[in-house]
C-alpha cells in the first residue's frame, strides 16, 4: 500500500510543501519518467507560483571585470582564458577597474562582478612575476585588494568568482564582497578524465573538487552562487546528479543563492566548436526539473544572453506588436519552465560578457517588456537576495561588518 501511495503521488503535481523544499532525487526521476517536457514546466510554473514574490523575475545590474584572463585550465568550450605574453599583461590594474566600475554605477550598476582566471600563478612564471611586483601572494589576495578598492571608492557590492580557492582564501574575499560563486557545472569526472572531453587534463573541474569550496562557503556563512552546465557532454542523469549535490550543500548551510542553469554556446577557435548545442526544450528540461527539485523559494537563474533560438523564434506576430529580439521567444519559454531571474546584465552595455562577448546582453526594455508580457515584472536586485540582507540578524550573520 504504502509503494502504491508513493507512486500515486508521483503522477500529481506537487504539494504545497513540497513546492517550499523542492522534491527529492526519487520525486524528480518518478516525474521524468512520466511527465512530458510540458507538464514538467507546468508544474515547475505551479512551484514556482507558490513562492515569495511570484510575479518578480531579478536581474542584476552589473559591470562585469575579467581580473585576468590567464587560467590554469583549458577547458575545451572557453575563449575567455588567454595565455599571459609578459607580466605586464597579465592582471588589470585597480586604475582600469575604478574606471570601469565608476563608468558601470554612473549607468545604473549596483553589483561588481569580478571573474577571472583560475589560480594562473600555478601555470604561468607571468602571473607569479606581476604579483611579486606588486607585492601579493596570490592571484586571490590581488583579488581582495581590487574589491576593496572597488568598494570604497564607488560603492558598488563586489561579486567574486575567483575559482577554486583555499577556506583561508574565501575567508579573506567574504570580507570585500557581498557574495561569491563557483559553478559546479557537471557531476561528471569522466569529462575530466576522457580524451577529447569538455575538462580533460583540468583537475580544477573535478566535481569534489568544487563541492569542497562550495561546502566551505557555506561554513563560512558566504553567500554563494552555483550551478551547472548544459550541453558539455554530460547525460541528464548526470546533470540531475549535479543538481542535487548543490543541493544537499544547500540543505546543510542555507547559502545558496541562487541556481545558474547555463547552456553552452559552441564558440569558433575551441575544441568543441563543432559540438551541437543543446536545443531550448534541453534548456526548458533543466530548467524545470531544476525548479522542481530546489523548490519555490530558490532562485533560478538562466542568462539571456545565451538563450538559443526557436524554431518559432520568428514566427508572426501581431501587426503592433514591438520588435523583438530573436531571442524573445526563448526567454517566455524560460520563464514559463521556472526561471525567476535573468542574473547580471550591465546596463546601457558599460561592459560586455567577457565569457561570451559575441553575444550581447538584451536590451532591458526589451526584456522588461517580454517579461510584463508573460505576466511577470522584471525588478533590479543586489548581489545577494533580500533574506541575506534584510534585517540586522541577517546582515550580522552572511555580510561582514566592512561591506554593511
């Protein structure tokens, strides 16, 4: 009896309790198994009703600061990582990045996002030549000092995804930034391992790896972005793996901030740009098991950016209709899957996504208008949501006392 209750529950949407804390890896597989990609997103979309503020959907306005763009991984998607020519090259300086950052609040930016390389001076005699010049140990203390100047001198919260990094490392950037982040990306460790993978040879990606700075930002009450990858050659159990290894993280420290779910975007000069790309429906799987599993309290977070086409991407419209981006239809489609926020975009384009600068942000009317039009208002936000930030108890508790 107790099986046939259990796989009876299954087949229906989820309870009002199970929409706050997400479904366990069992509910999700049952409801794959079962369920077509529309009822999946129609049930994501009722979980995702049940949650605060139900009709917002965030972004962040930001400028984005690629700190180095040496890496000692060469990952087989990537165009951001460039091998260091001389010390000179190597790092911006904290001159280029205040202009930036001045340049990014004058335009509306309230979040700094820091990305950079991970850890190059294990890599390259360059990376460790520039900080001995300038007086650092590492690629991460250089980090904390530019956040910090970024904090003082034009009040923008910094974001740091500085890679993978020490407790002692992450301890030192809480104290400059009002978040962090490092995506988990995949569950898989064969595409470390595999000739021809998406991560061979980069041991930074392995899975355990991650998880233990993830696991370490949460000891240290850090609020912290993660999330995984679609389309780098991983199978959707894999991606569900992944999913749910964010999560029991989440469940035993409350620091997740939000779920980024990023599709990948094959990119000419790299190893994979031949690779199909996943289609929107992939997108739209993810997305709403993603939704499912981390409940209606949980950011999920896809960038606009990257959203793929659809084949009724270009289909006709009504005759006043404004015109829209090509990637309009995907962006309804998202957030019809789930998506409650569209992540960091740099108003009046200060700066472009240094990751994938061939694809530019939207336009913010564009989208704000695509997204009132699927019945949802698109709200600016900080770099951490509301529950880190609001109230003296939380600010005490994640935000440390030089950044409240």
């Amino acid at each position: 009896r107790l099986r046939r209750r259990s796989a009876a529950r299954s087949s229906v949407a989820p309870t009002a309790a199970d929409a706050s804390r997400g479904l366990s890896r069992a509910e999700v597989d049952a409801l794959v198994a079962s369920k077509t990609l529309d009822e999946l997103c129609a049930l994501a979309r009722e979980t995702r009703a049940r949650g605060p503020n139900p009709h917002v959907v965030t972004f962040s306005p930001k400028v984005f600061i690629p700190l180095t763009r040496a890496c000692r991984d060469a990952c087989g998607y990537c165009t951001f990582a460039k091998d260091p020519q001389s010390a000179d090259d190597v790092f911006m300086s904290v001159p280029e990045i205040l202009e930036i950052a001045e340049a990014g609040r004058r335009a509306g930016a309230l979040e700094c996002l820091f990305t950079l390389g991970d850890r190059p001076e294990s890599k390259y005699k360059e990376a460790r030549e520039a900080l001995t010049q300038m007086g650092f140990e590492s690629t991460a203390a250089y980090l904390a000092h530019c956040a910090a100047a970024v904090l003082e001198k034009t009040g923008l919260l910094p974001h740091c995804n500085a890679g993978v990094v020490s407790r002692d490392e992450l301890k030192r950037l809480r104290e400059v930034s009002i978040s962090q982040g490092l995506m988990l990306e995949t569950s898989a460790d064969r595409l470390v391992d595999d000739l021809n993978a998406a991560h061979f040879g980069c041991d930074s990606k392995r899975p355990n790896t991650r998880m233990k700075v993830i696991e370490n930002a949460g000891a240290l009450r850090i609020p912290f972005t993660s999330g995984i990858l679609v389309g780098i050659g991983e199978t959707r159990s894999e991606r569900l793996d992944a999913l749910f290894m964010i999560k029991a993280s989440h469940l035993r420290f409350d620091h997740v901030q939000e779920v980024l779910v990023q599709n990948f975007r094959a990119k000419i000069d790299t190893k994979m740009k031949d690779v199909p790309e996943p289609d929107l429906d992939e997108l739209r799987w993810t997305v709403a098991v993603a939704r499912l599993a981390f409940g209606s309290d949980m950011p999920i977070q896809c960038p606009p950016n990257l959203t793929p086409d659809s084949d009724d991407a270009r289909a006709p419209r009504e005759e006043n209709a404004v015109s829209e981006d090509s990637r309009a239809f995907g962006w309804r489609a998202l957030l019809d899957a789930g998506v409650s926020c569209f992540g960091g975009i740099s108003p009046e384009r200060v700066t472009p996504d240094h990751v994938s600068p061939e694809l530019a942000w939207p336009n913010l009317d564009q989208l704000a208008f695509v997204t009132r039009d699927a019945g949802f208002a698109l709200t600016p936000r900080l770099a951490a949501p509301p529950r880190f930030v609001l109230g003296r108890e939380a600010l005490e508790t994640w935000v440390d006392a030089r950044v409240r």
